[in-house]
C-alpha cells in the first residue's frame, strides 16, 4: 500500500508580501509562526484636520486606511484579521497588538471572544509625546499593548531573565519608558516622514527579545515602515511581513537591507536551566577545593568559613550548606556560588569559577 505524503507549503520568511493582510494571512500554513506583533488601524475618531499653534497639519490623523464608517465595521474588520492570526499562529505561540484609547478596548474584547488568553498588557509610555495641541484633552502620552497567547495554559516563551538583564537586574515592569521614532532613527523620503506611525526600534526589541527564541518565525500584518523587520533581523529572528501600500514596501526594504545582524555569540544568551547541575561537593571530589580549606563571605572578608568533607561550611557554631550559610550571615536569600570567595594565587575569587570549569570538563 503507497502512503500519501502531505507537503506542508514553506513559508516565505525575511519577504514582505504585498495585499490584503486578511487574504493572504489565510493563505499561509496553519500553526506556521512563533509571533504575531501587530500595530493594526488605530480608528481615530477625529472629524477634522488637526494642526499645531502654527497652522502645520498633524501627520497620522487623515489617512483613508485609518478610517471605518462605523465601530460595527471597524470591529468586523478587526476580527476577521485576529481569526486569521490566531490560525497561522503555533498553538504555543503569542500575539502582541498595540493601540490607543480609540482601538485597544475594542480589539482586547475580540480578542478574548476569539479564544485568545491574554498575558500582560503593557503600557508604551511616551517619554516624547505629542502635545495636545487643542488644550481640551490630558496629553496622550502612552500606548497599550495586549500580550496573548493562542491557547490557555499551552507553554509559550517568556525570556525573563534576559528582560532582567536588559533591566540592569531588575524584573522589566508593564511599564515601558520609550522614545517616539525621533531624529536619525526616524525613517524619511524626499525630506518627509516615509511612514507617519513609525514604531521606535526600542518597542520591538522588547518584544522580540521577551517572547521569541533565536530562529522563531515573526510575522507583522501592518508591516509600515519595516520596524519589526528590521528588528528581527538584528536579532537573528525570521520575519513575514504584509503590507499592501508598495511605497511603504520599498521603503522598509530598503531600511532592512541596511541591517546587519548580530553575531551568534552576541545572540547566543546562556540559559541556566540547560546548564549542567554541579553541586559544591563536586569541587572537592575534583581537586578544585579540599576539606578545611577557608572561604571568605564576599559582604566581608574578614568572615572565614571552613569547608567540611561533606561539602558543608562551618563557621562558628553556624553549620550549613553555601547558600544557607551565606543566606544567614546576609540576612537574606542569596546565591552561594555568588558569595563565596577562595584564595588562588593570593588573589580572592568568586567559587562559581571553579563551577564553570567543572561544567566544562562535563562537556
């Protein structure tokens, strides 16, 4: 008996398609792309021109594809593209939109109907925003994103220790403090803004870098300027973007060819949970460290435990392992591998360097 074998299409990825998102979202390989960052019609409900104090008109206020004759359509539109999203997208995979007060409410109740789980919403505040040039309204001064994922409960990347670490140490909050597109990053043609709602590289490489891995598949259905593309790119990611306005097609090209991408090392981020567990006895069956040799606490020095043949550190009347003992004499939890120091050359050094020689002598 011949088997039938089913060819799954390949998916056009680092290509911007040109048309109608919602068509060609369906023409794309179910459960395809890790990511879905989207940056959709905000519906602006302004009946008129806006200008400034000196009678120059507000880019992003007026444009044809920005306009809905009426919530019900908007809505319809908006969940047609989402129910297209969410069926390309993996069944681990997330979705992140961004709007304004116009939209976000709105698409956030679509969202929730269509059977999305929503994660986090997370606040762009604005640290340069426009002034609200008729004084009748509190200055609009954030964004908000919706962090969702396609299925309830299914396991989806969140890289948390390398927002931590892009945070100086701390955990990254909802809350992002982030530039409008400004100055040299801003992207012009023939002297003029290319693309009136330009996203800063600054947003995307948050997102990008929080919920996607190395090779993930991007996809942006209102690619615009090519901000997500440009990003992904830098960080190693794979993208598909849809945009139907060719002008904006060939200034994003543009704009991604110029990128170079980061090298695997600058890419590679060290992932603790893969790393190969080596407790502290495994230094004294080494060689590295022997039974009565002396540690010293990193906070002070001048504290000086001895190491018991069981791996143990005594100091005082104080027995305990490195991270109990560490954690009793800091008054707090702490890591052990951290707080320990061993003489070697005369010089004091932290234990978690013998650590990584261990791991290497594993490997």
């Amino acid at each position: 008996m011949t088997g039938i074998i089913y060819v799954v299409p390949s998916l056009p990825l680092n290509q911007i398609l040109q048309g109608n998102c919602i068509e060609i979202l369906n023409s794309l390989p179910e459960n395809s792309v890790d990511l879905i960052f989207a940056d959709p019609p905000y519906n602006l409900q302004l009946q008129h021109d806006l200008y400034r104090p000196n009678l120059s008109k507000v880019d992003a206020v007026n444009n044809k594809w920005d306009k809905f004759s009426s919530f019900s359509a908007y809505d319809a539109f908006t969940s047609e593209w989402l129910h297209a999203a969410r069926r390309v997208l993996k069944e681990n995979g997330t979705i992140w939109v961004i709007g304004s007060y116009h939209n976000i409410y709105r698409v956030g109740a679509i969202m929730q109907n269509l059977g999305f789980w929503i994660l986090n919403d997370v606040i762009w505040l604005k640290s340069n925003p426009m002034p609200n040039f008729r004084g009748v309204r509190f200055t609009n001064a954030h964004e908000t994103m919706i962090w969702a994922q396609k299925k309830k409960g299914a396991k989806y990347t969140f890289n948390h220790k390398a927002m931590k670490a892009l945070n100086e140490d701390l955990q990254m909050r909802s809350d992002w403090s982030i530039p409008l597109a400004t100055g040299k990053e801003r992207i012009k043609s023939n002297g003029t803004k290319a693309h009136p709602t330009q996203k800063p590289e600054g947003l995307l490489y948050r997102v990008l870098l929080s919920s996607t891995d190395v090779g993930d598949v991007v996809l942006d259905p209102f690619f615009g300027s090519g901000t997500t593309g440009a990003v992904a790119k830098k960080l190693g990611r794979n993208f598909i973007g849809i945009e139907r306005d060719k002008k904006y097609i060939k200034v994003a090209q543009k704009r991604i060819d110029a990128v170079t991408k980061s090298s695997t090392e600058a890419l590679t981020l060290p992932d603790k949970r893969n790393q190969v567990r080596v407790p502290f006895g495994t230094l004294l069956e080494a060689g590295f460290l022997s039974p009565g040799q002396k540690l010293f606490f990193k906070d002070d020095p001048s504290i000086r435990a001895v190491i018991l043949s069981n791996g143990h550190l005594k100091y005082q009347e104080q027995i305990g392992s490195i991270h109990a003992l560490a954690k009793a004499l800091a008054d707090g939890p702490v890591n052990g591998w951290d707080m320990w120091l061993y003489k070697e050359s005369g010089k004091l050094k932290v234990i978690d360097e013998l650590r990584e020689k261990v791991r290497k002598l594993k490997n």
